[in-house]
C-alpha cells in the first residue's frame, strides 16, 4: 500500500510503500497528540492528529507553533508492529474488540509503554 503524507510542521511530502513483511524504511517519526483515556472524547480530533513528522524537532515546532501538548512520539517501526494487529479480524463476522487487558497486553507487545498508553 502507498502511504503518502506531508509533515504537518513543515509540510515535506513523505511516501512509502508498506507492506506486511517489514516496518518501512526512514528516519521520520509518528506523534501521537491524545493520551488513550482521552481518545474517545473526540476521536475525529483524536485520529486527525496522529500524523508522521520529519523528526522529533518538526514535532517540536509543530507543538510550539499550535500551543499544544506533547503526546508520544514513536519511530516508524513501532507504529508499523502497532498497526499490524491493531485492526485485525475487525471486518469479520463476530468480530469481538478487545478487552482492556488484552489492548494492554497488545500496545507493551509492540513497544509502547507509559501513562500515554494506560500502561
Ligand atoms: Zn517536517
């Protein structure tokens, strides 16, 4: 699949081609603005700011410029092992999200780890 964006701090356009067997290559980073007890407030606002950057300072400049808050920052390795499973079963009949624990289990299995994650 082509993933095509622009870093929203300075607007560098970024593609890759991803696909099941390894993380893309390159150096750039996702940020992640709402923590995940938050992220049901508004998820429209939520998932339009999970969004891949340059590098940690055009997400530093990206939240210097827009007076937010830091979220999590991860390399594209993990938001690739992240978003492997995430979804996975989800169009199938009898689809069952998970529980708590099991989404928990899931976020440490991938590398992600702290109060951002409830973990
Ligand atoms: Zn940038």
């Amino acid at each position: 699949m082509l993933v095509a964006t622009r870093c929203p701090a300075c607007s560098r356009p970024h593609a890759w081609n991803v696909g099941t067997e390894h993380p893309p290559d390159g150096a750039q980073v996702a940020h992640f603005l709402v923590p995940v007890q938050r992220m049901w407030d508004d998820v429209v606002h939520t998932c339009r700011h999970q969004r891949i950057f340059c590098s940690e300072d055009c997400v530093d400049n990206w939240i210097q410029s827009t007076s937010s808050t830091r979220g999590y920052v991860m390399d594209l390795s993990t938001l690739w092992r992240f978003a492997a499973h995430w979804y996975e079963g989800r169009m199938d009949r009898g689809y069952v999200r998970r529980e708590p624990a099991a989404a928990a289990a899931y976020l440490r299995s991938v590398g992600l780890s702290g109060s951002f994650w409830g973990l």
